[in-house]
C-alpha cells in the first residue's frame, strides 16, 4: 500500500518533470521562431550586414557557421576518434593512461571563454595567422576533443565483448577488428557525439570571438581562390558565425533594426542546428545500416 | 627430424602437463591428452572445472586474458603452438571456436561469413559467394536463409545464429572445430540440429565439444574427457566411459551423486 502510494507519487512527479523540460523547450522555440519568422526571407538570409543602415542581412555568418563546422570536424572527429580507440582498446591500464584520462576530465570542464583566450595565445597569435576560420577550428577543436574522445571511447568499450572474441577467434587482427567489427557496431553512439559536438559548435560564441573573430569580410561566393581574402573558402580570412554575430548585433548593434537582426539571425540559427540534427542522424541510421545491415 | 617421428597416423592435438592460472589460481592442472583426427570428444565436469579453459588454449584465445599464464605443451598438427613465434592468426584459422552464446556480427549474414575469408585474402567476389553458400550448406543453414543473405544476422532465432556462427567457423577451412556448450542456450529442437550437424562435420573436421548435457555428449562424441577441479580424471569411449568408469569419481558424476 505505503509502497503504491509512493510509486504513485515518484510517477507524478517525474512526468511532471519531463512535462516541465517539454515546456520550456517548446516555449523558447516557439518564442524564438515567432520573433525570427518575419525576417527569414531569402534576401535576409544571403545578403550581408550593413553596419549602419536598416536591411542588412547574415549570409556570410550563416556560411561561416557551416564552414567552421566543416573545419572543426574535419579536425577534431579524426583526433577523438583515434583517441577514443586508442583509450578504449589499446591504453595500457596504468598511471600513465588515468592521468590523461584526468586531462582530458579537466579540458573538458573548462569555461569557453578561457579557450578562446587561450586560442588567441595560440592559434591567432603564436601562429600569426591573425583571426581567422583555422583559428577558430581548432579552439573549437580543443574545446570538443574532449566530448569527441570520451563518446567514442564508451561507444566502443559498449559494444558486446563477445564481438570482439568472435573476431579474434577468426584470426583477424586487433586493428582490423577495431574497424571492421567494433567501429560499425559503436557508429550510432559516435554519432551522437558528433551531433552533440557539433551543436557545440553552431551554438559556441564565447570561444570564437577571439579566434575566429568578430568580423567577416564581404564574401565573393564566386570566388574559389583559397587565397584571397574575400573567397568563403579561405580558412586563414576572419569569419564571424551566427552565434557571435547575434552576440555583437545584441551588444552593440548600431543599426535601428539590430534587435530584429538578432532575432531574425537567432531563429536561423535554430532551425539551422535542428535541420543538421535532423540530417546527421539521418545519415547516422543510413550509415549504421549499410555497415551493419541492421535496421534500427 | 622431429616432426617426422611424430605419429602424424592419427593424433591432431597432444597437449603435454598443460597447465593453465588465471594469477594465482590454477585452472587446468597438468592435463595430458592425445585427440584423434576426425573424431568428436566431449569434455565433461561440473562447472569451473577448467574445460573452457583447456578448449580456449587450444587456439590461444586465453592470449586476450592478460591475467593468465598458459605452461606445457601443446602440439597442433605436430607444431608446438604456445611458442612464441606461432602464427596465432594463421593458428586460429586452422582451430575454428564456436561459443557458448552466438555471437554473430552486427552484419548481414553474408558478411557474417565472408569477413574472416576477405581478411585472411581471397578477393574474388565469386570465390566469396561460393564459400558463403558451402559454408551455410554445411551448417545446413543454406535454404533457410538464403533468400535474404543482405539482411541482418541479427533477425535469425537464436539456433539460427549458432549455426550462422559454425557456418562461420567452417567458412576458414579449419580442421579443428572447438565448440564451447554450443547449444546450452538453445530450446530442444535447435539443440537436436546442432547435434546433427556436428555428427556430420566428424567425417571433415575433429570436433571438440564441452557440454553440459551428458546425453548430449553420449548421443554424439566418440570419447569422453571428464575434468574435475582443473584435472583431467578420465578419458575413454564415450561408450565405455559412460557404461563403465574406471574412476569412482566419474561414476559419480554420471550418475548425479554431484555436479
Ligand atoms: N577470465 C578469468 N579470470 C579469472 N578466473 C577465471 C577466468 N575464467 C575462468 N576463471 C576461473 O577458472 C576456473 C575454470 O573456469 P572455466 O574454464 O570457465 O570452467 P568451466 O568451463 O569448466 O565451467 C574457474 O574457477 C573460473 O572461476
Ligand atoms: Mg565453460
């Protein structure tokens, strides 16, 4: 009875809970889409900023926003994969392997803005490059590395040990194991990290506005020259994303319409991580099929 | 030379005072065993007695333990496999496992089979497909399977998977099949097809089989070994080791004083 009772009251409680969550989600998107609607015309969403006078747009922002992604998975996805088997399958378990296991626990809980500073040191500075896409990538990189390695470190040690006996008892080798057998099978756990990882990186504002900087130059879409400064290409030219664009506009936007491009810029940055959620796990369940023949 | 002296008449597996520890403790304690070509052996005992253990050094599988310290002999084919400079790989090809729960690979069934072959260097897509087909038809798995070779290996029921797995094992042409209670999770009727198929792949393959069942083992190996707290206590005839043991200790686990 007594038990009943309080099953009764853990059961609402929690569903309430999870009512609460769904809520305020569906509110903030409501509200943010709402605000954002009027502006998302094509024109708005191509053209570039204008500093002064009303009508400018975020085309360049939006495009920076996916190259930066682009760049920074390019990098970091290869790096935590690789540290993510090499944790899971080949670290010895020893003093060495828990102290980089601390490491990567404390890169991992540090604020944005003190990696972007020491972005600034690093990859702007030290380099020379100056602010510039690499820059940012590559902040971005130490900031997602540590998601990256952990995700695809407890994706692999999750798939059934019994896997990988089946393997070795065929007489294949540990790497070819690891890729023919347990990497497919681990997919949808990295996966999820990635998509994770890379909402981190639309999202990211802090860690950007000095590596990647605060400013874009006037994009030439046409241009494909990687050298030159106005080709969207060039990952060595400034290139500030959606994210930090909305945080300038909203700081210190000089243009009567600065409050409707945040908003408007806000909404495109939603709809923007929920359409690439949307098309990664997509591909996710595409990918893990054609590997493993399994449908999920 | 050695080799030559070697009794290549029928013996496949020698092991010599084998002895196997996970740290400290003692698995399998100087075990001596001869194991004809072309036969089933069953290993019998109650659980913990070390008969996985024996089973999984025979193809070095105990390697991935790092805990466990193997010493002795054991010779395969005549070649001493716990030397250093064996080619596991090539050693594993030779002794296919079969385990306890099947494991297929989260692939289709096709894959399943054709991944170790691929690894191990036939390309050809038609050589592929030849051994995929024999493979299942020797696991006798071929008809009811074979219109969704694509699909994955996980939708078969679970005596389908372990023959999939055989299939599998069958697939790198290995003359020693060790099977670890390959049927111990199956319902009667799969039990009764994996029985039937290890009968027939005695006429090409030296089979060696733990169980649990000791019907199982009557109805289908041709000697029985019975293990004891890591030691090797008897092994005959399955026909007489079962009719008439020599050791007291065999007479009672068979006629379940213990166990
Ligand atoms: N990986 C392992 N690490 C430590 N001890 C083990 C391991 N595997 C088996 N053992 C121990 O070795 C003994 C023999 O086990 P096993 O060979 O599995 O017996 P059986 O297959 O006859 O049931 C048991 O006491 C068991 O606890
Ligand atoms: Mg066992």
């Amino acid at each position: 009875m007594r038990a009943k009772t309080i099953d009764r009251i853990a059961t609402y409680v929690l569903t309430g809970i999870a009512v609460l969550i769904i809520a305020v989600l569906v509110g903030l998107l409501g509200f943010i889409l709402t605000n954002g609607w009027h502006k998302l015309t094509f024109d708005f969403i191509t053209s570039p900023p204008d500093l002064l006078k009303a009508g400018g747009g975020v085309g360049p922002q939006l495009f920076n926003s996916l190259y930066l992604l682009v760049l920074t998975m390019l990098i970091s996805l290869p790096l935590g994969l690789g540290a993510g088997i090499y944790m899971a399958e080949y670290a010895p378990n020893n003093r060495i392997t828990q102290s980089i296991r601390l490491c990567i626990e404390v890169l991992s809980s540090l604020p944005s803005i003190v990696v972007g500073l020491f972005g600034l040191l690093v990859f702007v500075t030290m380099t020379g490059w100056g602010y510039s896409l690499m820059s940012g990538a590559l902040a971005l990189t130490v900031f997602n590395l540590p998601l990256l390695v952990r995700i695809s470190e407890d994706a692999i040690r999750n798939v059934p040990k019994s896997q990988k006996e089946a393997s070795f008892a065929l007489g294949i080798s540990k790497w070819r194991t690891v890729v023919t057998v347990l990497l497919p099978a681990a997919l949808p756990g990295i996966v999820t990290g990635a998509i994770l990882a890379s909402g981190r990186v639309f999202g990211e504002a802090a860690a950007l506005l000095f590596t990647a900087g605060m400013s874009s130059p006037d994009l030439i879409f046409h241009d494909f020259n990687l050298d030159s400064p106005t080709s969207p290409l060039n990952p060595f030219r400034p290139a500030e994303t959606l994210a930090v664009h909305i945080w300038k506009v909203n700081t210190e936007g000089l243009t009567p319409d600065a409050r409707d491009v945040a908003d408007g810029a806000a909404a495109i940055l939603v709809l923007a991580v929920l359409l690439f959620n949307l098309g990664a796990r997509w591909f996710g369940t595409w990918l893990f099929k054609k590997m493993t023949s399994v449908t999920r | 030379m050695n080799t030559l002296d070697f009794d290549q008449g029928n013996t496949i597996i020698r092991t010599k005072d084998l002895s196997v520890a996970y740290g400290e403790k003692t698995a399998v304690s100087k075990i001596s065993m001869e194991i004809e070509r072309n036969t089933v052996t069953a290993f019998i005992g109650p659980s913990g007695c070390g008969k996985s253990t024996f089973l999984r050094s025979l193809n070095r599988m105990n390697d991935l333990i790092p805990s466990c310290r193997v010493t002795g002999s054991i010779e395969i084919d005549g070649i001493e496999i716990n030397d250093s400079n064996v080619n596991i790989e090539g050693l594993r090809q030779l002794v296919g496992m079969v385990f306890q729960r099947a494991n297929p690979f989260f692939k289709s069934i096709y894959e399943n089979i054709a991944l170790a072959p691929r690894y191990h260097g036939i390309r050809s897509k038609a050589e592929l497909d030849e051994i995929v087909e024999q493979s299942l038809r020797k696991a006798a798995l071929w008809d009811e399977v074979k219109d969704r070779l694509k699909e994955s290996a996980l939708a078969l029921s679970g005596g389908q998977q372990q023959r999939l797995c055989i299939a599998r094992a069958i697939a790198m042409q290995p003359s020693i099949l060790l099977l670890d209670e390959p049927a111990s999770a199956l319902d009667p009727i799969s039990t009764m097809k994996v029985e039937e198929l290890i009968s027939e792949l005695k006429d090409e393959y030296t089979i060696v089989i733990v169980t649990h069942n000791l019907h199982q083992a009557a109805r289908i190996s041709d000697k029985t070994a019975f293990f004891l707290m890591g030691e090797l206590i008897e092994m005959n005839e399955t026909s007489i080791l079962f009719t008439s043991p020599a050791q007291k200790q065999t007479e009672d686990y068979i006629t379940g004083k213990f166990g």
